[in-house]
C-alpha cells in the first residue's frame, strides 16, 4: 500500500473576511466544482449548499454537527482511534444531531472517517454508509425507519437502539446494542464484536464475538438467530446458541480473558486459535475485510491561508491532500 501526496492550491476570491488563522476547512464537490468553507460551521454551511449526490470534505479538528437532511457524502479525516501515521487527528462532530433523509432511488448517506461521542436522533434514513467511524449513540425514534444501513470499521461505543423499523448490517465493527423491538429488527453481523444488556433476536451472526453485558443469568440468542462459528462470554445463560438454528463450532467461555490488555480488541493467542468458518479468526480482524481504522479515500491532511490577499485582490490557499493508492 502505498500513500499518494498531491498538493492543490485554489485561489479564490474573497467576498467576506477570511481569519488565516481557522483551523477547520470544508471543501464541497459538487458537479466538478469545488467550494470551500471555513471555522466550526463549515459542515452546516456546505450541508446547506449541497445537494442529492455531491461530497463534502473535511479537514481534522472539531466542527459544529448539523441536522442531516440530503443523501451526501460526507468524509473526514479519520476516526481517531488510535494514534497512526498522519492521522493522529480526528474529524470530530460536537454536540448531538438528527438525520431525516427522504427515500432517495439514486443517491444515499455516507459518513466515513468521523467521530463523534454523544447522541444522534435518526427520523427516516435509507440504505445509509456509516464507515470507519467512532459513534456515541444511535437511536431510531418513534415510528421512523432505518433500512438497510451499513456499518463498516466502526465502533459505536454507546448503543445503538430503536422501537420500529430497522435492518442493517454491520461488518468488523464494534457495536453495543441497547433495545430493539423484536418485530422489527433484522440484523446481519459479520465478524463483528457485539455488547448486548439483552437477548438478541432476527440476527444472522458470522465469526462474531457476543459479550452479555450486566449479571442476567438470561441472556442469549433467539431460536430467530442463526449464529455460525461465534464465541460468548460474559453475562447469560450457559447455553446461549440456539441448537435449531446454529451452525459450525460456537463457544460459550467460562472466562473473560478474550483480548489483549491495552489493545483494541486484539485476540489473546487462545481466542484466535478458535476455529472460524474461513480459517481466519473471530472478531474485527477477521474475514475479508480485516478492521482498519485508516479511511479509503483522500482526506485533507493540512491547509495553510495565506496573511493576506494579493494585489488583485485574490487569496491564495494551499491545502495537502493525502490519499491511498492500492
């Protein structure tokens, strides 16, 4: 894998008073032209100026969240799990938001490389990307809907919970369930590590890792799920795959020595010796598509404005662009 460095340099000219000292930049694609904006409100400000299918960037540092309410893409510079290179710097969105997309045939929304801690309000999304993200809570309110999203690389550290329709997929991430109403729910687990306070139910569970989260001595999976080469511990009954539906070698432990003290969710050597169904290993680093918290397309590394515009009345902006080249 090799990283591929371009620099653009924009020129621009100036209507309002830009402070060449802001450190956050968002830049909006839309039909091939590019339009930039700056300081914590440059997402609402490009949210604002979009429209269906086109994509916003951001640099690292913090940005005001905004309502979400067109099928856009929106990238930022990375989840900032862990220190890594050049991405030791998240995007990060401040204070809580909603998303209330109406059904789109052509366009739909995606979130990659962003984090954000506290509680996002969904009313109606459909066949959402939510990738390589840190996401605090997730609820799916009222009567709304969410169909068919997708989590890929994320970790949503608080819980995700809805009381209607929702069916989504999630893929090497790490998900805390909270409550779901069971007529409702159908969810595809695929080497994903999964914390639930509760019996799961409608789940298809593929080399996954289920903790029973509290001290219930009840929780496990429905006759509804279909668990296949997945290990539990924690919390639940002594059996909690059902013996209808389970396919392969599931393992319920007796011990909650699972992953390796200060990583992230890196197996202890008995765990990854656990037969899987593609002899890789349970968990976020299995499978196919192995977990990786560097996002898949160019970010904007830095920016630089300079003091001052030039004669002509023009301001020169320099902005480092650093992509993956396969």
């Amino acid at each position: 894998m090799k990283r591929l460095f371009f620099v653009l340099t924009l020129i621009a000219a100036v209507l309002t008073q830009v402070s060449a000292q802001t450190s956050q930049l968002a830049t909006l694609l839309h039909d091939g032209n590019l339009s930039i904006f700056y300081g914590a409100g440059a997402l609402k400000d490009a949210h604002e100026a979009a429209v269906a299918g086109d994509v916003i960037t951001l640099s690292a540092g913090q940005f005001n969240a905004c309502t979400l309410t067109k099928p856009v893409t929106i990238r930022g510079a990375g989840m900032g799990l862990t220190e890594s290179d050049n991405f030791a710097v998240p995007t990060v969105l401040t204070g809580d938001f909603s998303i209330t997309i109406p059904e789109d045939a052509e366009h739909y929304l995606v979130l990659e490389g962003i984090q954000h801690n506290t509680s996002i309000q969904i009313s109606n999304v459909y066949n959402p990307q939510f990738i390589k993200c840190i996401l605090g809570k997730l609820s799916i309110i009222g009567n709304s809907t969410m169909k068919d999203a997708k989590f890929i690389h994320c970790d949503i550290r608080n819980q995700i919970s809805a009381s209607n329709n929702i069916t989504f997929s999630s893929t090497n991430s790490h998900i805390v369930i909270g409550s779901f109403s069971t007529s409702y729910l159908t969810a595809n687990y695929q080497n994903c590590i999964i914390e639930t306070p509760s019996t799961l139910y409608h789940s298809l569970l593929n080399n996954c890792i289920i903790k029973g989260l509290g001290s219930s001595t009840s929780i496990k999976l429905n006759g509804n799920c279909t668990p296949f080469y997945c290990v539990w511990y924690g919390a639940g009954v002594k059996q909690p795959f059902p013996y209808e539906t389970a396919k392969g070698t599931n393992t319920r432990l007796d011990h909650e020595n699972v992953f390796k003290e200060g990583t992230f969710y890196e197996l202890t050597d008995e765990i990854k010796a656990l037969k899987t169904s593609d002899g890789t290993q349970v968990g976020i680093y299995g499978g196919n598509m192995p977990f990786e918290q560097t996002t898949t397309v160019p970010q904007i590394s830095k920016f630089s404005v300079a003091p001052k515009t030039s004669a002509d009345g023009k301001l020169s902006i320099d902005i480092e662009v650093e992509g993956i080249k396969q």
